[in-house]
C-alpha cells in the first residue's frame, strides 16, 4: 500500500517556537522547581543579610528544594502538569492556592514535631510562602497565556506525522487541520481501502506501511478509523509496534468516556471496565470521617458566641423553637433529622412541603438575613459529628421531595451513595437556592452524580475552599 507523502510546500508551517505541545508538562514543572528555589533564596538573603549582614544560602536553598519537591509531587499526582490542564488558568490557580497551603502546612508541622524552627528563619520562611506563591501563580497565567498564543497561531514546535485511517478517520472534522495547532505536522497519509477488515490484506498493508515509513523523517505515528473498527485499530497498532515511534490511537467520542475509567484485568483475556464505582473505599470514609471532625469540631466551638446570639435574634423576633428539625435521608436512604436555624414561622415535616421562593412571606426578618449567609445550616455541623451528614457531599432534601423527584429523575436515589453534606460540588458549581423546575433539579442531581463518582478527600478541600467564596453570591438565596 502506497504511502501519499505530503510535499514541504503543502505542509502546514510551523516555525518559530521550541516549545513543543507535549512537553509542555516537565517545562511547566521545571520552571516551578526554579522558580520556588530561587524565591526561597532571595527571600532568606533579603531578611537575613540585611538584616544580620550574613547569608546561608545552603538553608535557603534547601528549604526552598523541599518545599518545591512537595509542591510538584502532588501537582503531578493531581495531573495538573498535563497541556489541557494548563490551558485552564483558574483551574490551574485554584489547585496552586490548595497545593501551596497543604505544603506550607505540612512543613511547618514537621518543623514543630521536629523542633527544626532554630535552622530556618521565621521571617524568611513566610516571606518566602508568600513570595513563592505569587512567583508560581504568575507562572501559571504566564504559561497560559504563552500556550493559548502558540496555539492560536500554530507556533509550537512542530512534529512530522503519518496520518493511517479509513474515510471516516481521515475526514473526521477535517482532521490534519485540527492537528496543525498542536505541533503534529501531517508529513503523509495512509488510507485504508474499504476490504482492509481482512486479515491477509491487513497483514499486507502493514507490511507496505512499515516499509514505507522505515528511513523517512516521519516522527510519530496516527491511527484513525470509523466507529467501530476497533478489531481492525487493534491489528494496525501491534503490526506498526516493530517501528520505534511513538503511535497514537483517536478515538470517538462514545470511546473517550471509557479510556479514563479504571480497568480490572480478572486472568487472559478477561478484561472489565468499571463503569459504576462502588460507594468509597474503607480507607477514603475513614480520611473523610477524620476530616469532617477536624472541621466541624473545632468550628463548633470557634462559632459558639455567633450562634448564640442568633439564637436569641430568633426567641426576640418570634414566639416557636430556636432549631427547626426536619427528617431527610441520608447515606442508603436511611432517615435521619437535620437540623437548622428556624428561619420561617412555619415547621413543615410532612408530605406536602414547599420550597423557599423569594419574597416568601414565611422567612422571618431575622431568617431573611441568617438564610442568605446561610448561617441557618451552621447547626448541621452536629450532624455531621453525630455521622449523619458530611461536611461535603449531596444537600439533602425534604422527604417529600425525595418521593417527587425520584419518580421524574430516574438517577436521583444514587446521590444517597454517600453521606449528604453541608455544602457540595453542585452548590460551588451554581446549583444553590430553589429548584423551581424539574430540569433545573436534574442539573443539580448531574453535579451531585459527578461528586459520587469522584468522590475523594482532596476534592471535599477544594469544595470547603470554593465553598468560601460562593456565600459570597446571595443572589439565589432566600
């Protein structure tokens, strides 16, 4: 089978950078190794020389060579380092913001436990975690904004492909186009005959490719074939494997879902894709139970004079109980009662229950203001010591709504996979306050879902962070 060589001429130019797409990974973490270093050295040489008019750069730097290691190693683990996830700059921010704080934490633990403060000048130390952290957050708008540029104008250093599909593949949202931006220059084009599904004609046209790209300047190989042709994409790639280039496989999209799910090998042969995880592990609901009790704990007691003195706000403004108890299911359906501020001169527990609308003339005054900062949900941290809710996870709802929802969203009860919480993915996400519609509580289940199936401590701390600037946003709240 003949190989269709693009002549220089036709190929899309791609000239200027030596950055090159997919190495935009290991750059961005070496930049952020030095970057880190050589802001804990300025730091500790501006406090302590001119302050004591000497300078130990190997503390320095050896503070600033830990704390980088740390920083990178979970930025790498959290797959932050990956090009599409560098094209995301508040993504990117957010994550620096958690990573930079669980380290500086970390290590100033460890300096404690260890009674290494003498070794390390405080004042250099903070110095260093702020001008450190300001130093990587301006690398990440910096890398963003030089990838978004390459991209757009096709500037990244470019890579000779081969291109290997049927009709379909080749013409698959006009694929070489689509390719160019990325560094991946189509240098040549193979395409399948239709009878290609033959498993001697196959063999003969592997045979022809490799002889074909053997010798060439060809760098990378793409395999691109019509939905369904999986058996044949199989029998391509092993055949091309006796070549020494990297190949790469393009998907559609009904596939794409399937790559990032775990795989469980069970012998030969024997191979099954998890499409429906299992509630959490032991370990990760013994990590959550522990955080939840550091949090709500200590937050009880820090709060206590605030929510007495809502307390007496609400007995002043109206005559009924200062908490408002009310049954809801919790984890596997099994019922438990919240509670919450009274915030409405009405304590409805029933089969008949309506949602707070705004200018609902059951909030009282004092409830008007307590439901906008949500300072009326602040009682449910005694659920969540008692176990019965979560600091992060599904809101959970009226009993009555459960029973109406459950009959018109057909995956509404898998939100109940794990504990309800005070706040969740769907609440930083936008869906707070009333669900007026049905599909406005179906985008709700959606992110809820979302959390069920990621669920992990790491994201409950990016929620609890998020979580602090979305009581910022009344807007959806009464």
């Amino acid at each position: 089978m003949a190989i269709d060589f693009i002549a220089p001429g036709d190929m899309t130019e791609q000239r200027g950078h030596w950055f090159r797409y997919d190495l935009a990974g290991p750059i961005v973490l070496a930049s952020d190794v030095l970057v880190i270093v050589f802001a804990s050295i300025i730091c500790g040489f501006a406090y302590d020389f001119l302050r004591v008019g000497s300078f130990n750069i190997n503390e320095s730097a050896a503070l600033g060579t830990l704390f980088a290691v740390l920083f990178v190693m979970l930025t790498r683990l959290r797959g932050l380092y990956g090009p599409l996830e560098l094209l995301q700059p508040l993504r990117q921010l957010w994550n620096a913001i958690v990573v930079w704080l669980v380290v500086a934490g970390f290590l100033t633990v460890m300096g404690f436990a260890l009674k290494a403060g003498a070794a390390v000048s405080r004042g250099a130390a903070i110095s260093f975690v702020l001008l450190g952290f300001v130093c990587v957050a301006g690398l990440r708008v910096f890398w963003h904004a030089f990838m978004r540029r390459a991209l757009a104008k096709g500037k990244f250093a470019s890579r000779r492909v081969v291109v290997i599909g049927d009709d379909d593949g080749l013409e698959r949202g006009q694929l070489t186009q689509r390719l160019a931006p990325f560094g991946l220059a189509v240098a040549a084009r193979v395409r399948l005959s239709p009878g290609i599904d033959d498993e001697a004609a196959t063999s003969a046209a592997i045979a022809d490719i490799v002889a074909g790209i053997r010798g060439s300047q060809i760098e990378e190989i793409v395999v691109a074939l019509g939905t369904g042709r999986l058996g044949l994409a199989d029998r391509i790639v092993a055949g091309l494997r006796i070549l020494p280039l990297p190949i790469k496989l393009m998907l559609d999209k009904r596939l794409v879902d399937l790559v990032g799910r775990p795989i469980h090998h069970f012998g030969p042969g024997l191979v099954a894709v998890e499409m429906h995880r299992a509630p959490m592990t032991l370990a990760e609901r013994c990590a959550k139970r522990a955080l939840d009790i550091a949090i709500a704990g200590p937050t009880l007691l820090l709060i206590a004079p605030l929510m007495i003195m809502v307390a007496i706000l609400i007995r002043l403004e109206s005559r009924g109980p200062i908490l408002f108890k009310q049954m809801r299911n919790g984890f596997n359906n099994q019922p438990f009662q919240i509670l919450k501020f009274r915030s409405m001169r009405v304590l409805e527990d029933g089969g008949q229950i309506r949602q707070a609308s705004r200018h609902d003339n059951r909030v009282t005054k004092v409830g008007r203001w307590i439901r906008k900062l949500s300072i009326d949900e602040l009682p449910q941290l005694w659920n969540v010591l008692r176990g019965e809710m979560s600091i992060v996870g599904p809101r959970p709802h009226a009993l009555a709504h459960d029973i109406h929802y459950e009959k018109l969203i057909g995956d509404y009860p898998y939100r109940q996979h794990v504990k309800p919480g005070l706040t969740g993915w769907a609440q930083v996400n936008g869906s707070r306050g009333e669900t007026p519609t049905t599909e406005s509580m179906a985008e709700r289940i959606r992110l809820d879902l979302w959390y069920v199936e990621n669920a992990s401590v790491w994201l409950d701390i990016r929620i609890i962070a998020r979580t602090f600037i979305t009581l910022f946003n009344v807007k959806q709240v009464y």
